[in-house]
C-alpha cells in the first residue's frame, strides 16, 4: 500500500460512515466479555437486521468503566449504557425503542458528563470507543498509520528521534527513563542488525492497562515499533505477550496479517525502503520476564533470568545484537507524537513527566477500570473524584502504587500529583500503573506480606540476596502477622530492606522491600501493635486477615 | 493458556481407534509446530507452549522428544519446562479452577475462595483424589475489574463468593463422567 492508497482507503472509509445513521460500539475488553458483551453484540447485531435504519455496529477497546459492563457507547450522543441485558440493549438501535420501555433504558444510561468520562485526557485510549480492533480499516480512519506513512516519506530518521525527543516522553513501564535517550543509544549502533523489542509481560498484580491497549488498538502498538525502528535502524521487532493475556495475543495476531497483507508491515513498508515485520513471543508465567535481560533471555527460549548490566541492551541485547525495549504505552504514545509533532506532546503533563499516564484502578473503590489523566492530576483527583471513592461510605487508608516494586501512600498525601519524581519522593514509584486502593479493614501489615510472598515465590533464585532476603523478609512478616515476633524483628527487617536494594541483581529484588519499607513509613504502629510484649498487643481482637493466616 | 483447548486435549480416552487417530494427528501438530520454527533452539518455549495446549500437560517423553529435535541437551529443557508457572509437569483433573490472586482479588477476599477449593477438592497445584479437579492459583488475571476471580475451565466466573464456589463445586462433583467424552469427540 502506498501513502497515497492510504489516504484514498481513509476517505473512502469516512465517505462510507457518513451516510450511516448511528454507530453502536460494544466494548469486546476482557473485564466486558467477561461480563457477557459478546452476548450483547450479537443481539445489537440481530436487531438492526430487523430494521431499515443504516447502523453499524462493532466490538471496540476497553471503555475505561469496567465495574459496570457490559458497556455500549452510543456515537450520535455520546451517551454510554452500561450493565445491559442482550434484550435491553437491543432497544438502542433506531427503530426498536419498542423491545423495552424508556425507564429501563434510562437506567442503563451513563452520561459522558459524568466526572468518570469528563475529568479525563485520552491520548493512549483514544481509540476506544471509536474504533473495532479487529478492523484495519477503523484503525486507518482514525488517522491510523498516519504518522508512519509521514516518517517513511517526509521524514529522515533522525527528525523522527528530535520529534520523540522534544515531546519529553519517559518510559511507561515504571522507571521513567527518556525514551529518546534510548532510541538514540541504539540509534548510534553500527550493527547491521538491530532488534526493537515490546514488553508487554504486564506482571504487576492490579495492574492491566498493557492488556487493555493490546486488546483494545493492536495497530497502534504495531504502528509505534514501526516507528522505533525507523528512527533506530532496526526491521525486526518482537512483542512479549504475558501468557495470561490469550485475548490480547489473538488481536495482534489478526492485526499483524491485516498490516502485512495490506503491506504496511513488510519488506517495504507503504512502500518504501525501510523493512520492518514483527513477531509474538508468548510468556510462560514468570514475573522477573517483565525485567529486560530476563525477557530477552525468555525470547532467546531460555529460563528468565537476568544478567549482570552493563552491556546495556542497547549495546547488547537480543541474540547478542542492540535491541531497544519499551513499554506497551510507550509505543502507543509514538504515533500521537508524530501526527500531531512533539511541542504538542509537551505541553500536557508537569514539566518533568510530559503527557498523560493510564492507571488501572481496582480494590476497595465504586468505579473499578480504567482511567487516562494527565501527568501531575492528584491521586485525590483519580481515586475520589474520576472514580467515586470507597464504597459503602467506609474510609480510605491508602493507595498502593506500582504493585510489588510500589509502596502505599496514605490518605494523607493523596493530593500527591501524580509523575514519577512526587511519587519516588514519597517512597512509592509509578511502576506501570496499577492503583489499588485499601479501606481502614485491610491490614498494612498483611499487604507487606503479601507482596513479599509474591516477590519469594517469582525469585528467579539467581542472586542470593533476593533469593534467600526474600524468603527472610517474608518469615519475619508472617510472624508479625501471627503476633510472634519482637521489636528486634523490625530492626532486622529494616536491615534486610537495606541488604537486598543495596546488592540484588535486578529490579525484582532491588524493589521487593518497598512495599514494606514504605509500610513501616506511614503506618508503623500497625506493625508495633502486633509485636509480642508490646502493652497494646494483649487483649486485642484479631483482625481477619490474621483468623485466615 | 487458551485453556478452551485445554480442556478439549486434557485427557486422552482410553485407547480406542478414534483417540488412536487423535494422538497422531498431536504428534503431526506438534512436528508442525517445530519445523515452523526451523527446529531452532530458541523457540523452545513456543514448542513447549503447542506441546502442552495438545497433550495437556508435558510428561518426560514428550520433553525428551522436544530436546532431541530441537537438538538441545534435555537438561535445558527440563530447566525451561520447570522453570516457567505455566508448564505443567503432571497431568490435569478433568476441571481446572484456577483462583486469581491478584491484589484487587486479594483484597476481595480471594483467599477465602482458596481456602474453599482446598477443603472441597485438593490443595493448591494438586487435584483431588477422583480426578475431577485441579485447583490452581494465579498470580494475576489482569480481569481486577471482576475481582475476587476464578476461572473455572478457560470461563471466568466475576464476583464470586465462597457459597457461589460451594454451589460449583457441587455441580462439577455431580457431573457424570461427560467431560471426557465430549474431548474425545472433538
């Protein structure tokens, strides 16, 4: 396909929707097909065979409100309907209005002005609710392969490298590092042989924003390594599917032939010099994968296990070859970039942390799902406002961020604003964006157990600091919870804190402690009140999570 | 993963002529899935990965035929097959219920959920005594929205609670042996 083709395959695309009465989307995310949107699908489809109204109708990324699906948007309005019935949802096509009653309809309705749609910023899921995944065609209605087909044609690689470096775009997967700085650390290689590389091992639990893009815009995951090897001079790319994620591996499967037979994938991409095709890897269920040495070793079909760096991948990395290794969002914030130029970029987010963040916010909360802000929105903002709180009127006590490598920030200091530099100052870390929030029932001290229990169980067991500190760290915190251990406890489990950040190998260990340091930061009488001779530890009542200990 | 093909594959009927046909059609697919990949080393997980959707699980043979063919030494197969959650070394009850626990389901009470499956069926990673179910934990299902989660044979089953599970539990127990004979057939 030529640049040319391209724009002709969009206009006619758009000639062919405006004739079309309405566009009923149906969110076909995992969390919604879960809750039986296929259902719903299929019934919206019938329905309008039955009519004469020009309706289309199409599965489509995750609409961001997952507690309350299935979800269908409604395109002439805007409206969203959530917690449909197949049979109530065939009311929304023009012409059968008559299958329920207005009431029930009304009840299902959702407003785009609520605070939920209305206080976010989307550039990352601006496709959901817009486009089918499953269709190229959407994609390229959506100015899709736009900024690809102007880097093959108009631009050198290196304008390509200033534009992502002007945008001021950091690294989504949870260590901020500048994207550009990267590109062009691979970028300056003189191997023939380049690899840019997807992590898409999203391991955190709490967190599935990755899936949700995979899921929800594959072509736009596609179109940003396109780019990546443009600017860097690579033509083969991998992505590194979690297990888990079986729907998400299917999309991109389907997305990848629809992009080669279209050959915007391929030896010539839109027809011009540059080469680039991308294949899937599939993880086997191994959190430290998600970390870069252990990923490439896990594509190279060995155990994940990391190694010592430098050599940085960049230098040397996949097969021994430079290899650039970025985030899901990462990628899927390149072609915005390039469309619409890096000032554009800069210009939304905090001075050090530019654009917007996707946070996958679940636990104790009213709206569980996902949510796009701007860098620097507070923590209050997203948890109390976008998403309504805790439930039930009961009390929130804190936010965990960065799942197993985060820590909790207490309700204190949820007016926090969110970019990478507030949220390390305040012990915890962005990591990939996973949000859980905990009411006054949950327990700090089980939380810290918890993720260390997590942290021992996917130890590679390569380095002895991780491997035994882990397991340590985790007997210290199970007897806490017991209410067996002494004050000189916590002064070992501070050291060993110290110990495993100070000489693991990798981030898994380097991060395991924060959970816990962080706990004992904002709520360590949790912990005093649990340790043996302790004046408070007697004639208290057991806390839940201890009965099932 | 997919485990809808899991669950056709998981348990091979005893031998008669139409499972016969079955097993070396896997074979053919397996041998397929090999020389896709030009018998190299590195795409030993994916092999792995064909291999358990079609056997179901991955027993000593099978992983000493994967190392033969992709011309790799059999302790480095067996260093992958363990050292990956997904590969599994033993083979499945007929059901698998696979408990999500992630923070959203942890905090949902997930371990309440565990803790049912343990006393009705088996303990975590074995399967009860009369074959019918495996129970499983899963570190994160990425579904948090649905959370407390089990995935009950590929289906998620939101929201649940432990009488919900109880009520499942009592329904697969009750089944006749139908399963195997619907895999069978496939």
């Amino acid at each position: 396909m030529t640049p040319e083709e391209l724009h002709q395959r969009r206009d006619k695309e758009r000639a062919k929707r405006s004739t079309e009465e309405d566009h009923l989307l149906c969110c076909t995310a995992a969390g919604c097909l879960s809750c039986g949107s296929e259902d719903v699908l299929h019934s919206l489809r019938d329905a309008v065979k039955t009519t004469e109204a020009n309706v289309r109708v199409s599965g489509t990324g995750c609409l961001g409100l997952c507690s309350k699906g299935p979800l269908v948007k409604r395109e002439s309005d805007g409206a969203f309907f959530g917690g449909l019935s197949p049979e109530s949802a065939a009311a929304l096509v023009p012409g059968r209005a008559d299958l329920v009653d207005r009431q029930t309809l009304a009840e299902h309705r959702i407003e785009p002005t609520t605070p939920f749609f209305a206080l976010q910023q989307r550039i990352v899921l601006e496709n959901a609710g817009r486009t089918d995944p499953e269709r190229i065609e959407d994609y390229i209605l959506a100015d899709g392969y736009e900024a690809l087909s102007k880097a093959v044609t108009e631009m050198t690689p290196e304008e390509v490298l200033s534009e992502v470096k002007k945008s001021g775009l950091r690294g989504r997967g949870g260590a901020g590092y500048p994207t550009a700085l990267k590109w062009e650390l691979v970028a300056k290689q003189a191997a023939t042989t380049k690899y840019i590389v997807c992590n898409a091992d999203e391991g955190d639990p709490g967190a599935f924003m990755d899936r949700s893009v995979l899921e929800g815009d594959p072509h736009r995951v596609l179109e940003g390594m396109a780019l990546a090897g443009y600017a860097a001079g690579a033509s083969q790319g991998y992505i590194y599917v979690r297990g888990e994620y079986a729907l998400a591996v299917q999309r991109l499967e389907k997305a990848i032939r629809q992009a080669e037979r279209e050959r915007i994938l391929g030896n010539r991409v839109l027809d011009s010099a540059f080469a680039f095709q991308v294949d899937i890897r599939v993880g086997a269920g191994a959190f430290v994968c998600g970390e870069e040495t252990a990923l490439l070793a896990s594509i190279e079909g060995r155990r994940g296990e990391p190694r010592t760096r430098p050599p940085y991948p960049p230098e040397r990395g996949l097969f021994g070859k430079p290899t650039l290794i970025n985030n899901v969002e990462t990628f899927a914030n390149i072609p915005p970039i390039i469309r619409k130029g890096g000032d554009w970029f800069s210009s939304i987010g905090t001075e050090r942390s530019k654009g917007t963040k996707v946070f996958a916010v679940a636990g104790k909360i009213v709206h569980t799902g996902l949510v796009e802000v701007p860098m620097g929105t507070s923590l209050r903002t997203i948890v109390q406002d976008i998403c309504g709180g805790v439930p039930g009127g009961g009390k929130l006590k804190a936010v965990l961020t960065g799942g197993p490598s985060g820590g909790a920030i207490p309700e204190s200091l949820l007016d926090l604003p969110v970019d990478y530099e507030s949220l390390s100052k305040a012990g915890s870390m962005m990591g990939s964006g996973g949000l859980i929030v905990m009411d006054d029932e949950t327990s700090m001290v089980d939380v810290a157990r918890y993720f260390m229990e997590f942290c021992m169980d996917e130890s590679c067991g390569k380095c002895i600091p991780c491997r035994a500190g882990t397991v340590q760290m985790h007997d210290i915190l199970a007897r806490i919870s017991r209410r067996e251990a002494e004050p000189s406890d916590l002064e070992m489990l501070a050291k060993l804190a110290t110990l495993l950040k100070e000489t693991s190998l990798c981030g898994l260990g380097q991060t395991a402690p924060n959970p816990v340091v962080s706990a004992l930061r904002y709520f360590r009488e949790e912990f005093d009140e649990k340790l043996v001779k302790h004046p408070l530890a007697e004639n208290t009542s057991r806390t839940a999570s201890e009965r099932r200990e | 993963m997919t485990p809808s093909t899991d669950s056709g594959s998981r348990k091979a009927a005893p031998a008669s002529p139409k499972s016969k046909a079955i097993r070396d059609n896997r074979e053919k697919m397996l041998e397929r899935s090999m020389s896709r990949h030009a018998y190299a080393g590195n795409a030993l997980i994916e092999v792995l990965h064909t291999a358990q959707e079609l056997f179901g699980f991955l027993s000593p043979a099978l992983l000493r035929r994967v190392a033969s063919k992709l011309h790799l030494p059999p302790s480095r197969v067996l260093a992958v097959a363990t050292f990956y959650n997904f590969f599994s070394l033993k083979p499945k009850g007929e059901h698998t219920a696979v408990v999500c626990l992630g923070t959203a389901c942890y905090v949902g009470g997930a371990v309440d959920l565990v803790q049912k499956l343990e006393h009705r069926c088996a303990k975590v990673g074995a399967t009860s005594p009369d074959g019918k179910v495996t129970v499983q934990v899963a570190r994160c299902i990425g579904s948090c929205g649905l959370a407390p989660a089990v995935i009950l044979d590929g289906q998620i089953l939101p929201r649940v609670t432990p009488d919900q599970l109880d009520a499942v539990i009592d329904r697969i127990l009750a089944s006749p042996e139908a399963a195997p004979a619907d895999s069978a057939s496939q």
